[in-house]
C-alpha cells in the first residue's frame, strides 16, 4: 500500500518586485489575478484530500506580497480540514519589505510557526544592486515585530559572493546576521541563472563577481563563524540550533515524496516527480479542466538511487548504507562502493563504514561530488 505524502509545497508566484538574479517561478503582483489564483490552488490542493501534513512550506515568489486579507484567506483554506495536532512546522517566506502588522497579525492568528525572511544582505548599496527593495532598517523592524508576536522559529536567507562584494562586507554581514538572535540561516552563494537581469549583465562583461578562491574563504569564514555561535552546519547552505532545523527541507533530501501545489510547482507523488504549468492563465485553465500538471515522469530504480544519494549527501549526516540497502534492496556496495572509495581518497568523502557524507572540502565542490554517484 502506498503511503500518502506528509508534506505539501504550496507556491504563491507574486512579487512586488523582481530581483536581478531570481529564475523562479514568479510575476509582478499589479494588474495579476490574484483572488482567482488563490481559489484555484485551492481547488488543485483538496483534490489531493491532504487531511494529514507533518511540515506545509509556503514558499514564492513573495507570499506575504499578498494583502491581509488575501493572506488569511490563503491559510485558513490550507489548514481548515488539516488534523493541526499532527502539524509539526508550517513555514512561510516572506519579504522585509512587505511584511507589515496587519500581516504579522494574520500569521500570529494562523497555524504558522515559522517565518523566513529573504534578507539576502544587510548593506542597502548592495540590496539596492540586486533588485531589493527592502532596507535593512526593515529587516530589524520586521524581526522585532516578529519575534513580538510570539514567532521564535525565524530563519534569514543571506546570499554571499555578491557582485563587488569584500571578505569585509561578508564579515560584517555575518556578524549583523549573528546579532539577530534567531535560530536559522540559510546562506547561498550568488548562482548565475539564465534569464535573469545578473546572466544578462555577465554576458556583457557588466557583472564584477568575486573569484572562486575568494568565494570559498567566504564559505569557509561564514561556516567558522556560524559554528563558533552554535549553529550547526546541517546541510551544505543551512545553519541550525539544535532542534531547529528546517523539518520541511530535510524531507526534500531524505528524499521523502511531497505534494507541490500552484503555479509552477513541483511534487513527487505514488513515485512520479511532477511540475505543474508555470504561467498564470494556463495554471488555471489546466486547474479547471482537472489536471495542473504539465510534466510527470515515472522515475526508474536508478533514478531513485541517484537521487538518494544527490540529496542525501547534501546533509550533514549524509546517507546511511542500511536505509539505502532496506530501500531499495541491493546492495550498497555493489552499486557505490567504488565511487566512494575513490572519493575519500581525494579527501572528498569522510572515511566511515556505515554513512556516506562529504567532508568540509567536498562539501564546498557539492554538486561535483553529487554527479560522481550517476549511474551510466
């Protein structure tokens, strides 16, 4: 028998603006149909009869570009038919910009019990640079009022290896970020997407980035300074106190099946990885005609095994060898044992008999490492 999922991803596409290096789903908020939007998610979310979810992540776009009213709307239908007592952690992400009392309000009334705020850096120049259009007066604001309203799980996402930016402004940024007193952080290296303001500009010679040496004594840096105040390097771009780890994300890498629901969304469900239409009026005509979903795949044995250990090496903990054989009954060994073997001896892997995880250098070369564990 198939068991259902118990997380859901619910996507709300709408921003109040649009930063230079963002490819995600997303469109402005003026002039959308956004009343209509919201009903439809709706309908595609109780189409899958969701009465028991362990995490709910509401993630964007913006969903706090939404007004308050809209908001409360959104989290009352989400949660309504919801068994709450079974709900570990709803999280929500929003933005220092849009996020005013009447919203904190609706959130403090909610089943939500976690807030992450795309702070991305605390220097205004640079925010300005990147297509914020928050202050970093905001983001103090915000956290205060927050944390006023009784939210104790708040996360920040920081991005480092900005254009321009020094080992000084990642220094200061680290520190300001360490001075919020909050619980988590998730912090990326800028990643140059297609499509984006920042891929056009580097195309054209615009966009000055820091080099990769420097990119990774900024990684190092912030790994130091996080552990030295009591994070804990959990996954290769989240910090944590313990017992605060994003329950939500680690089911994403230890690969567990999740509901995605709206505009562009993906899920993985019965064994098919599956992505919903992208833009708005086709989001909702496919929603009326009874099928949101543009692309499925059926993902075969081998596919599962890669994407077991690409996620699972992505945690701290890495990928246990039993849970990997219990899985998918074969033997570890036989399938990985040699690409292990060759990868700790580089010095990518930590040396152990039970559990697969990368050490400090692999965990810096990530996704190079991942690749090694595709099965031709």
């Amino acid at each position: 028998m198939q068991t259902k999922p118990t997380s859901a991803y619910v996507h709300i596409p709408f921003c109040t603006q649009i930063c230079y290096y963002c490819d995600f789903s997303k469109v402005f908020i003026k002039n959308q149909p956004v009343d209509s939007y919201l009903e439809h998610l709706i309908e595609e979310y109780h189409s899958y009869d969701i009465q028991k979810l362990r995490t709910l992540y509401i993630g964007g776009g913006t969903p706090t570009a939404l007004s308050a009213p809209q908001l409360a709307f959104l989290l009352e239908k989400l949660t309504d038919k919801l068994d709450l007592s079974y709900l570990e952690e709803l999280t929500i992400e929003a933005n220092p910009g849009d996020l005013d009392e009447e919203k904190i309000a609706v959130l403090k009334d909610s089943p939500v019990n976690r807030v992450s705020l795309g702070v991305q850096t605390f220097n205004d120049r640079m925010l300005k640079q990147i297509g914020r259009s928050h202050l970093e007066k905001d983001i103090y604001e915000n956290i205060a009022n927050l944390k006023k309203a009784g939210f104790d799980n708040i996360s920040i996402d920081l991005i480092y290896a900005l254009p321009k930016q020094t080992m000084e402004d990642v220094k200061t940024n680290v520190a300001k970020a360490i001075a919020l007193d909050i619980p988590h952080m998730s912090l990326y290296s800028l990643i140059l997407e297609n499509h984006t303001v920042f891929m056009n500009r580097m195309r054209r010679g615009k966009l000055p980035l820091p080099k990769e040496d420097l990119e990774a004594e900024m990684f190092e840096y912030i790994i130091a300074e996080l552990e030295k105040a009591g994070f804990e390097h959990y996954e290769i771009s989240n910090f944590s106190k313990p017992g605060f780890e994003s329950r939500h994300n680690l089911m994403y890498w230890d690969n567990a099946e999740y509901y995605g629901v709206g505009a562009g969304a993906s899920g993985y469900v019965d064994g098919v990885r599956y992505k919903n239409h992208g833009p708005i009026r086709h989001y909702l005509q496919a929603v009326e005609a009874g099928n949101a979903r543009v692309q499925e795949e059926v993902l075969t044995l081998n596919e599962k095994m890669e994407e077991e250990m690409f996620l699972g090496l992505r945690k701290k903990s890495g990928v246990s060898k039993k849970r990997f054989e219990e899985k998918f009954g074969l033997s570890f060994e036989d399938q990985y044992g040699a690409v292990v073997s060759e990868l700790t001896e580089q010095g990518l892997l930590v040396p152990d008999r039970d559990i697969v995880r990368m050490t400090k250098q692999g965990l810096f070369l990530g996704d190079t490492v991942a690749e090694k564990f595709i099965l031709e």
